[in-house]
C-alpha cells in the first residue's frame, strides 16, 4: 500500500490534525501579520540567489 509523505507546516514545523488540511491550520493558528512575514521572508530569498560567476 502507497503511504503519503506528511505534510508539515512550513512555518512552525506541526503536522496539521488529521481532520484538518494545511490551509485550515495556517488560518486557524497563524496570524496574517506571521503568514505575510514569512511570505516576504520567502521571496526574499528566492530573489537573493548569488548571481555573481
């Protein structure tokens, strides 16, 4: 039988209830101030990849 992998919350590592997917619980535990951070915090360093050569 195939097993998923888990999936975690990307920003405070838990595994999300089995009742609830990992939308619920990043509405339901993390505040909007917490999410936007953490979206900056992505994009900036996706953007800031070393571009010298």
């Amino acid at each position: 039988m195939a097993t998923r992998d888990t999936i975690e919350c990307p920003i405070c590592h838990a595994v999300p209830a089995r009742d609830r997917n990992l939308e619920d619980h990043l509405v339901m535990v993390h505040t909007k101030l917490r999410l936007a951070k953490f979206v900056v915090a992505e994009t900036e360093t996706l953007t800031e990849a070393d571009i010298s050569e």
